[in-house]
C-alpha cells in the first residue's frame, strides 16, 4: 500500500491509499483530474471517496467523482452540499461498539467526531495489506483514543505551533479573531505530539503530519517534535504535494 498526498492545505486536501489492485480516495479537496495523473489513469481500481466535512478545500471536487461513477462517504451535512441529483450518496455516521464498519472494496472504515466548525469525521481505516490507520484533520483535538486497535499508521493534523501564532499576534501580524477561530478548529503541533504518545504501541511504523499552515508552522521542527515524541522507531514525514510514504502491514 502506498500512501500518495496531493494536497495538504486550505488550497486542496487529497490522499491516495493505493495497492496494485485498488484505491481510496481520502478528500475530494484536488481535481479529479489530478488523481486520474496519479494512478496513469487506471481509474477503475478506484472503490470510492472518504470525506472528512464540507469545506471546499476538502469536498469542493466531490461532484467530478460522482459524475465519473465513483460513490463518495461522507457526514450527512456535508452531503447537503451537493447538487441535488448527486443526495443519494452514502451518509456516514459516528461508528459504535457493535456497528458494522463501512466496506469500500477491501478497505473498512470507522468513523469517529471531529472537532471542527462543520460537521466533520475522522476515520479508523483498516485494510489487510496496511493494517489500521487513524485519519484525523481539521480537529482541534481527538476525544478519542485507539491504543486498543494498534495503529500502525497515523494521519494527523500539525496545523500550527502555539508558540509562532502566539508571536505574530504580538507582533501584529494576524488578529484575535483569527487566532480563536484557528485553536477551536485546527490542531496545534503541541496537541498533536500528545496525540502521538497517547496512541502509539509497539505497532505504530508512520506518522505523516497533514495541513501545516504556511505561516503558523515550521515542517522540519515538527517533524522532529514528533520523531522524539513517536520514537526513532517510527517514520515521520510532512504531508506535501508529491510526498509518497509506503503503509505495510510488516514494514520489515
């Protein structure tokens, strides 16, 4: 399984999660043409699209795949986004105990709440060639915990640093209302590493940090807050256009 990022910012949010024989779609936020340039247009391995909320830098594209015959799971209120043709799509909601999971393909998903301004999901994604994966962005923090399951990959929002957006509001640079709107809606790095040590076992291989913000955030130095946090032992890469992370079940 390979895990291909096409976009992680509030310019357009997309992953793959992609084998030989098949692929899921994580954010409609990129042009679908873009994915098809992805997979050298071998769009009939793709099984469908996730969707985390409404917001167009994550679901703005959903309708492209739709047209192209491809289903796309998302909440119920980010459905309501949608032309009215296209309302029939599979409406997730939060998984409990005993629920059944969604099954895309060979691909099961667990849908947990989010912590957002919209109604917003975070998924648990499992899949025998990669395990189980926590897909979380666009949270303030995860109520949560999945030590129990034993991830084995981690994506997770790193959106700002307390400490740099402390400082450019000192400075002047952006305003209070920004500031509370980013901390009841994004994750910090501080609330992310905490995250990481929370739910990391001896499974845990990746952690790949998503929707860094331009201006409130530093890649390098996140990465290197997780690594101490997760341990040398697990891989740590910043999400970015292009960036391909391999996710197997027995990284060995």
């Amino acid at each position: 399984m390979i895990l291909k990022c096409l976009g992680s910012s509030s310019s357009g949010n997309c992953y793959l999660l992609d084998s030989k024989t098949e692929c899921l779609v994580l954010e409609a936020g990129v042009k679908f043409s873009e994915v098809k340039k992805a997979l050298d247009f071998n769009i009939g391995k793709l099984v469908g699209v996730v969707a985390s909320h409404s917001h167009k830098d994550h679901f703005g594209h959903a309708e492209e795949y739709l047209k192209a015959g491809i289903p796309v799971y998302a909440p119920e209120e980010t459905h309501k986004s949608l032309s009215r043709k296209y309302l029939n799509q599979v409406v997730v909601k939060p998984y409990k105990h005993g629920d059944k999971p969604y099954e895309i393909g060979s691909f099961k998903i667990y849908p947990f709440p989010a912590e957002h301004d919209v109604e917003c999901f975070g998924y648990v994604i499992s899949h025998p060639e990669m395990g189980n994966v926590i897909f979380a962005t666009d949270t303030s923090f995860v109520r949560q915990n999945f030590k129990g399951i034993k991830p084995n990959h981690i994506l997770i929002e790193a959106n700002y640093s307390e400490a740099i957006i402390n400082d450019l509001l000192s400075k002047g640079l952006i305003d209070q209302a920004r500031v509370n709107r980013t901390f009841r809606t994004h994750m910090s790095i501080e609330t992310c590493k905490e995250f990481v040590r929370a739910n990391k076992t001896a499974s845990l291989d990746s952690v790949m940090l998503l929707h860094l913000s331009d201006g409130n955030s530093n890649a390098e130095q996140f990465r290197r807050e997780i690594l101490d946090a997760a341990g040398n032992d697990v891989r740590v890469t910043v999400a970015d256009r292009g960036v391909e992370v391999k996710l197997d079940l027995f990284p060995w």
